[in-house]
C-alpha cells in the first residue's frame, strides 16, 4: 500500500475574513446605523500610502466596501495625513467614514 504524500500546511497570511470562526466587524454592531440623515453611530476607516495606486486601491476598498453595505449611509467623513510606524516610518492617509 502506497503512503500518500502529506497535505502542505494552510497559507499563514489570511484575509480576517478567510479565518475560520471570525465574524466580521459589523457583525458584532449592537446598534445598527440609521438613515435618517443625522447622527453617526459607527466608524470605518481606510489608509494608505501617499502615492498615486495606493490612493486607487484605497478608492477602490471604500467603494467596494459602500457597495457590500449598502444599509449604510455615510453621514461624516474625515481624513487626516501623517506618519505611520511599521517596519519603516512613512508617510500615511487615513480616511475615516462615519456611518
């Protein structure tokens, strides 16, 4: 009887969402966001390098993720640049959307 081979281990980088057991953010909301047009009940926020296809790409996260919600409505948005401390210091937008 021939041994298989064994099965090679899972990618250690996963999306959140791809991890088994992990709810997305949103799901833990105890209050869900209005649409009356007033009043800001939760915050996302988005960020990215200052340069012209990491701005894209973050266009592109914020559009996709308006478009999976739409029960949300935007009612404030802030952004803020400065530097941001990882590997190596850079400089950073953060967009924030206040639903």
């Amino acid at each position: 009887m021939k041994e298989l081979p064994p099965e090679p281990p899972p990618p250690k980088i996963q999306a959140f969402e791809q991890k088994l057991g992990v709810r997305k953010h949103e799901d833990n909301w105890s209050r869900t966001p209005n649409v009356t047009g007033t009043g800001a009940i939760h915050v996302k926020s988005f960020h990215s390098k200052l340069n012209d296809d990491s701005l894209v790409y973050m266009d592109q996260q914020i559009n996709e993720w308006l478009d999976a919600h739409p029960q949300y409505e935007v009612k404030f948005v802030t952004t803020s640049i400065g530097e941001w401390q990882g590997k190596v210091k850079e400089m950073q937008m953060v967009v924030q959307l206040w639903v």
